[in-house]
C-alpha cells in the first residue's frame, strides 16, 4: 500500500500524467500543447526531488517535445524524435513506479 503523503501523491499525478501524455503524443497532432504544459510541471517535480528522476532525460523529452510543436520536420527524423521521446517518459514512468513501490 502507498502511504499518502504529499511526495507519494505528487509522484502519483507525475505518474498518470505521463502515462496520458504518452496516449495524446501518438493519437493527435505533433503540434499539440499540451505536452509543453506537462513539460513545464514535470521539470518543476524534478527540481523539487532532485534525487528521484535524472534530469538528463528529462531535458532531453523536453527538447524532443518543443522539435516535435514546431513541426519543421517529416519521415523518419519526425519519428525518431517521437522514439527519443518515448523513450524518456518511459523512464519517467520506471522511476515513478519504482520510487512508489520500493526498489528506487
């Protein structure tokens, strides 16, 4: 069981955010918002509890995010980056589970 505490619970929403924001990225539009908006929380989280996530990839998400909103790219440059992307929430999601259930 979680203890809910305000860590916990913050850890929580970071948690299911991401795991929406990793739906929205491949059911709408590149050019899509609301991932920046995402961005801007998950950034503030990783300043806040420095030793939980690896800032690396979150800052390699965020600039795979803002290639993706200004679109000036296609084929297969346009999905690798979308790949990188992936990649770093799914790390995201790792050590959110991780730090929930115990082994981070």
């Amino acid at each position: 069981m979680i203890a809910p505490t305000t860590f916990n619970i913050t850890t929580l929403l970071v948690l299911a955010i991401t795991i929406w924001v990793l739906a929205v990225r491949y059911r709408t539009r590149p050019d899509n918002n609301w991932p920046l908006f995402y961005y801007i929380a998950l950034v503030a989280y990783t300043k806040k509890f420095e030793d939980v996530i690896d800032p690396g990839f979150v800052f390699v998400a965020v600039v795979g995010a803002l290639l993706l909103r200004f679109e000036f790219m296609s084929g297969w440059v346009l999905k690798a980056v979308m790949y990188i992307e992936t990649a770093c929430l799914a790390y995201v999601i790792l050590r959110c589970l991780q730090v929930l259930f115990g082994s981070g």
